[in-house]
C-alpha cells in the first residue's frame, strides 16, 4: 500500500471506490428491469438450481421480461474454471452483453470471471488467475441477485477460482469486475438449508477479523464498525436457527455480509488473510465447504500469534466479549474460547477431527503452502510453514 | 421510500449507491492527475484563498499542469446562487468540461450546483433548487480536494445553496452529482482556524443524529456505526483543539465527516432533518455559521421530542456517553445536557445569546418556517411551528 503518516502506528494511505448499486428489501428483484441495458442479450447464471424451487427463478425471468436470455446453470461451491469456460464460450458464441448471477458468492464469483474471461482477447484466460487479475482491461457489464448472504462478492470486486485439473483455488481482484448492482432481497434467504447459513454468518465474521484482527494503527472508525459487524453477527446468527422465519434477523445478516466485505472496514488499516489462504488449501484438498476451513484455522492461528495480536486480542475481548476481569492472557484464551464456541453454536465444526481428517491432512496442507510459496503470510508476512502448522495442530 | 418489511418497526427498503472515488492520506493530491480526462478543459473553484497560503493551491496547480485551466475563486460560505452563476457563464463561454473543487462544503456544493446548472439548457437554473434537483438530467464530471472536514459534500449527491436576494437556502440532490472522487489529505487541515475545526466537529456530529436518533427500526449494523462515528468524535474531537498538530487526530476526524454523510450509516432507517430545516433559516436570518445553528437547535429539538424519540434516546445515553444509572428521564436529561457541554468544548455555542439573538429571533424562524411550509418535519413529519418555538426557546 502507501507510507504511514507520520510515524507508526498510524492510518495508512488509502483510495476506496466502490460503485455497486444495492436494491435492499423484500420484492427488490422487480427494480432491476430499467437497470439492464436497453436491447441487451443476457446471459443468467445460477447454481444447482434452487431458485426455481424457492420462487427467485420466477421472479427474475419476470424482471427481464424484455430480454434475450440465456441461461447458464450448474455453477457449482467453489466455482471452477473448466465450467466457466464453457459459459465463457456461449457468451461468445451468443453475443451476450451483460450477465446477471442469481445465487450466492461461487456464482457471483464465477460471474466475475466470465466476465473478464470473455474480453480477454486470444490469450489463456487462466492467465488472470496467475495474475491475480491486475492483468484485465475489460469485462463485460453484470449484476447479481444475491440468494446467500456468506461471501460479500455482491459488492465487492474481488473472486475465487478453482481449477479441477490441479486442485488449484487462485483469487483475483479488478475494479473492472465490480457488479453494476446488486439485489439484496433477504427473504429469498428463507429457503436455504441450515448449513448454508451458519457457513454464512462464520464467513462472513471470518471477513471482518481478517481486517480488525491485527495491530492498532489509531483507526478507530474501521476498529468500531468492524466491532459492529462482529456484535450483529453474534447476535443476530444463532436467531438465524431459533428463528428461521424472523426476516428482520435475515435482513440484518444479509447487510453484516456485504458490509463485511465491500472495502470500507478495511481502509487504511493492515490486514491479515492468512487464514484463508490456508482454508483454500483446506478446500482444495478435503472439500471441506469454505467456512467450515475458516472455522477450523482461525482459532489456531489466533493462539498462535497472540504476541504480534496481543492489543487487538485484548480489544477485542473487551469490546465484543465483554472480557475485561482478569488477567491479560486469560482474557484472549477465554475470547478464542468464545470464538470457537460461537462457530460451533452456528452448526460449524471446528476441529479437522469433525470433518474426518487427521495429522496426516496437516502435513499435506502445510506442503501445498510450500509448494504455493504461500509461506510469507500475514500482516507481518511472518506466518511460515511452521506457523500454519502450529495454528492447525491446535484444531486438531 | 418504500414499505416496510413484515411489520413496524423494521428496516426499510433502500436503494444505497456510492460511486465517488476516495483518495486518503498526506501526499495525496498528486494522485489526481491520472483521473481527470486527458484533453479536459478545467474550472478550478476554490474560495477565500486560504489555500493559496497553505501550499494546497500550489499542489493542485502542478497536478493539474497539463490541462487549459481557469480558476474561479470567490465561492463564500453558504454559496450563493448568484455567485455561482457568474461561474455558469464562465463555464460556458470558456467551454469547461471538468470542474475541480478545493476547499470545504460550500465549495463542493457550489460546485455541484455549477455542474447541473451549466448544462441545463435554456431553463432557469434556479428550478434546480425549486425541484430539489428531481429536475437534473445531466452534469458536468467533477472531483474535489477537501481541506474542511465537516458537510460530507466530498462524498454525497446532496447540496444546498442560497440565494441572496431572497434569503432563501435551498437543498437539492441528484445522483449526477456524484463527485467523481475526492482528496482528503488530512495535513491540509492543519491550517484552518479553530473556529471552523470545532464547527467540522459539530456538524458531522449532528448528521450522525439526523439519521440515528428516531426511533429503533431493528437495524443494528445502523445503529453501531453511527455510534461508533459519536464516539469518534467525542474523543477526537477536542484532542483536535489540545493536539492541532496531530496528523493522526486530523485524519480520523476528516474519515468520520465523510462517513457521516456519505448514506452508509442512513439506509433502510427513519431520519430526521428538522434541526437542519430549522438552522438553515437561522443562517439565512442572522449569518450564523452552519454548524452554530445545529449546535443552537439540536440540544432542544432532543428535548422536546423526548417522548417520540425516548427508545433511541436511552441508547444513546447509554452507548455513547455510557449513562446506565438511574431512572430513564434523567438518563435523558444527562444525555442532552452531555451533548451540549460536547458542542461547548469544541467552541460552538448552543444558546441564541451567545450569538447576541433574542426572543424576537426565535419569532422571525418560526414565522419563516410557516412562510416556507416547514411545519412538518421530521421523521413522524410532526414538527410543527409550535414544536419548532419551543425548542429554541430551550436554546435562548
């Protein structure tokens, strides 16, 4: 990024643009109709295809009533490049100029990728995933209809991808591939199945300690609206499964979820993201769901830095615990206790045992890190081998 | 806006769109020089010519150095109309095709104003204000560099303007008038006076409680953020008055600004506005800075609308000045009065006598507010005259 100010720790330089358009609140499908270019032909894409069960697939068709539409479904959790292609190559084919995703953040993600992928001119789209996409010059306009409030793709212009061939899970980032809008409808929400939503709220709080989880830089609008997130999380998603029918409690954790991850918590200040690059090699490998792998790192890896996290730990126990009797270092244990407790109180284990795994998987995850380099992690860029080992060993 | 969900009180629909582009930090106005269009003819609008004494016009020009430009300086405090029209035909004559804003709010304001009005055919400009911007099919592109934290103009569609001959002032909004980004180098605040620093604070302080301080709608992410921005301020704030050369105080206080006001903490809940209605009729009266009419109207207004707003305002009194003894009307009561004492600290006075008005002040508002129709304000539209005279006379 840029310098500090004036000395350290302080705020750091920053340039925030996020131009997505949000149509929050029950019925918003309807007002994407004049947002979807005139005489434009669309491409729509989903996943295994829910929506036509809950009623959201009706009401798109409906909002794009004056349209040539293709549909493009099957795109499946962790979306992969070789079904991507294949949309990649009907856009083409099929001269289509804007894409609307309707599903959570594999299909939005997915959809960023086509829409790169299909103005990439004659070379290997795989390219952009070796290049964490700074290499894009053009995608193609899209929009989204958000189904499942987890990842923030929907306002964000950040990706994953996954290549099958080589179990490679790569991101990517262009302000090209922000959405043009994004509909936020949270009754749509009602209809997924438990596990999808406590994945969500665990992702979605995993986003905002991947920001706020790292050293005071005297921010402390970004520290307060990230406490925010993380107190309606915990308040909000266990209401998720006592009251699945509560839309308020949906509305409220489908806007933590975008909010978590639309740029403005992490302005100016150092982030950390270790913990998802060693999920992806988690997911990569095991299959295990995305924040399921959050769900297990994050506790080690907290334990495991508690020195260079030591100020943020201790706030953090204070201002979203609650913690503040007692001695320094049973203060951070008992908010990592909490931490794991509440991951596990959403439906999400939190130990590679819960999902059958063993010491075994540790050593095949720690070599893929070596074999991606990703041994330099962190704020500090000083989450090694060893470190990421050490933080799984404690999830065992 | 749009009905509410499933039943009262609950979040709103909403419709959030932000495109305006944010460079932060020292050092920052260099960076606008990539983002203003090759080829493009530039107005540079500023005001006073303080900038010329604090080195920020120098850097403006050299980033500007290779673009035709025309400066226009001159834009007062509260705009005016007929300023800004001298602007307009300059604009045309000189076939301008970006404008650049440095300074603070009435700057920017005037600015946007100027952008709307210059391509607004033949039609008389002032319509513009009659329709409240409802009326603006198309804008100039414009960018500012901020050198007074405190209207949030440098990230919002909204702005207001008077007009001399009548005393009248004005909002409008449109989403054409969008800056297209904004430089808020925080060390260009370092030379303002102390009067427009505690006024910055003020200011910001009474967006955050137009949009927070009605009635609880369930909307918790809402709520924390514009507490976090209260609590922001309370501590920055005077450290801005004990601490003038601390960069890092500087640089939280111009992030709160623009967050105050920016849409983000007002979507989906009730807002308010009437102290702003009612201020702006005090300014055009009496020349009170903006800010002083908010600190006059504010502590009153919370007063005598305790019992519509009494919910919010125990949260207030509890999250924000941690006032959790006692019984509820004096929770109130201290909050308010803790209010006003934090409007003092920052050395804007809160009573009609401090700016050396009288009963008779209060009696020309209240007959301006009827003359313009601003007898039902606020978020139950409640606010009549005699709501109106009664909280500036808790304010003589």
């Amino acid at each position: 990024m840029a310098a500090p100010f004036n000395r350290e720790p302080a705020l750091l330089n920053f340039d925030f643009y996020n131009p997505t358009q949000i149509l929050f609140g029950k019925g918003q499908i309807a007002a994407i109709t004049p947002l979807i270019p005139a005489g434009a032909r669309v491409m729509m894409l989903y996943g295994g295809g829910s929506i036509k069960r809950n009623g959201v697939y009706d009401e798109v068709k409906a909002a794009l009533g004056g349209h040539a539409v293709v549909e493009f479904p099957g795109i499946e959790p962790n979306p992969q490049y070789e079904t991507l292609m294949k949309a990649v190559e009907i856009v083409k084919a099929e001269r289509i100029d804007f894409l609307l995703a309707v599903g959570g953040g594999s299909v939005i993600d997915g959809t960023k990728f086509i829409a790169a992928a299909a103005l990439f001119g004659d070379a290997d789209p795989w390219l952009i995933l070796e290049k964490g996409g700074r290499n894009i010059a053009a995608a193609l306009p899209f929009g989204s209809v958000l189904t499942l409030p987890a990842t923030g793709s929907e306002m964000n212009s950040a990706s994953v991808i996954t290549r099958a061939a080589t179990q490679e899970k790569r991101p990517f980032a262009n302000r090209l591939v922000f959405p043009k809008f994004s509909v936020l409808d949270p009754s749509t929400t009602f209809t997924l199945p438990l596990r999808q939503v406590g994945n969500g709220v665990v992702d979605a709080f995993v986003h905002v300690m991947e920001q706020y989880m790292t050293h005071p830089v005297n921010a402390p609008v970004q520290d307060r609206w990230a406490e925010g997130l993380l107190l309606t999380l915990i308040e909000e998603g266990p209401k998720t499964l006592s009251e699945p029918d509560n839309l308020d409690v949906r509305a409220n954790i489908m806007w933590t979820a975008t909010m978590a991850l639309n740029g403005v918590i992490g302005v100016g200040v150092p982030q950390d993201w270790s913990t998802h690059m060693i999920g992806h090699e988690l997911t990569a490998l095991y299959h295990l769901d995305h924040a399921q792998t959050l769900a297990v790192v994050l506790p080690g890896m907290l334990t495991v830095r508690r020195e260079a996290k030591r100020a943020k730990l201790l706030q953090y126990a204070a201002r979203v615990w609650g913690l503040v009797e007692g001695d320094e270092d049973g203060r951070i244990d008992a908010a990592i206790e909490r931490t794991r407790a509440f991951f596990e109180q959403m439906g999400v284990k939190t130990r590679l045992s819960g999902y059958g795994l063993d010491a075994g998987a540790i050593d095949a995850v720690v070599n893929r890190l070596e074999a991606h380099k990703l041994v330099k992690l962190g704020e500090h860029r000083d989450v090694d081998a060893a470190a990421s080992r050490a933080a799984l060993q404690l999830s065992l």
